[in-house]
C-alpha cells in the first residue's frame, strides 16, 4: 500500500512539474545565451589540485568563448577559452573547448556534461576528458557551476 501511495505521489509531482520546465519550450541555445561567472575546481591525478575562475559568453549559435584564470598545483596562468556548446530540452548539454596561453597556443582540450537549473540562470558540469595538445589525456575529477551574469 505504501509503495502504490509512492508511485501515485511521484507520477503526480513529475505531472505537475514537468510541464513547468517545458512550458516555454524548455532548455535551448537561445535561453543559454549570456556572460557567466564560473568556478571549477578538483584535481588532475598524478598533478595535483586545480582550481579556476572565469568569465563566460555563450551565443545563441552554440558558441563559447571567454577568459579563464587557472591554479594547477599551485601555479598560477591566465588563458583564454574557445568552443561550441549545445543544449537539450531537458536542460543538459554538453561542450568542447581550447584553452589557449597569452600567444594563442593551446594548451589543452575539453569536453564537459552539464545542467541547467534556476531556470536557466545556473549550469553545473563535470569535466568529462582534458587531453594536451601532444595527445596526452590527463585524468581528471573537476566539476564547478556557472551562474549568468546580470547585464
């Protein structure tokens, strides 16, 4: 009897919420596009702790660009970022970058997983490969959040 209260409890909140998030078509390109502030931190194994912090823009294109002050390991570098990015209705995507040093060198590629909430104004994620430019791909445990940065 608990069990069935359960499921009717559930399928009643996932009636009534998820036409909520579909009611305005949902997550897209379009109602991701801004400047964000962000964060990351984690570790690359084997190197040592990173921490970041960047400022964002996203166009309604799916494309990503901005500039990015790291710390891996304790040293200190300004990069820029450059890449695309998509997004699903159900507000998860996914993105693909460089990031590049002061001369435009690159100094590595990444994918990241992420979800929007706070109707679309925050978008966590999970660094899900970084692979150095000699083809090198660095074990990684990164994850961070962006929020949308008021105009």
């Amino acid at each position: 009897m608990k069990r069935n209260i359960t499921l009717v409890v559930v399928l009643a909140l996932s009636t009534i919420l998820v036409p909520a998030v579909y009611a305005d078509g949902g997550c897209s390109l379009a109602r991701a596009a801004g400047a964000y502030g962000l964060t990351d931190s984690g570790t690359v194994i084997g190197v040592g702790p990173r921490a970041a912090l960047a400022r964002l823009k996203l166009d309604a294109a799916g494309n990503i660009n901005g500039s990015v002050i790291a710390s891996l390991n304790g040293s200190v570098s300004n990069a820029t970022l450059s890449g695309t990015y998509t997004v699903n209705r159900d507000c998860t995507g996914t993105s693909s970058f460089g990031e590049y040093d002061q001369s435009g060198n690159l100094l590595l590629t990444a994918t990241v997983a992420f979800v929007w909430d706070d109707n679309m104004n925050e978008v966590r994620f999970i660094f899900t490969s970084v692979v150095l430019p000699d083809g090198t791909q660095l074990p990684i445990a990164i994850n961070g959040s962006a929020r949308k940065l008021v105009p």
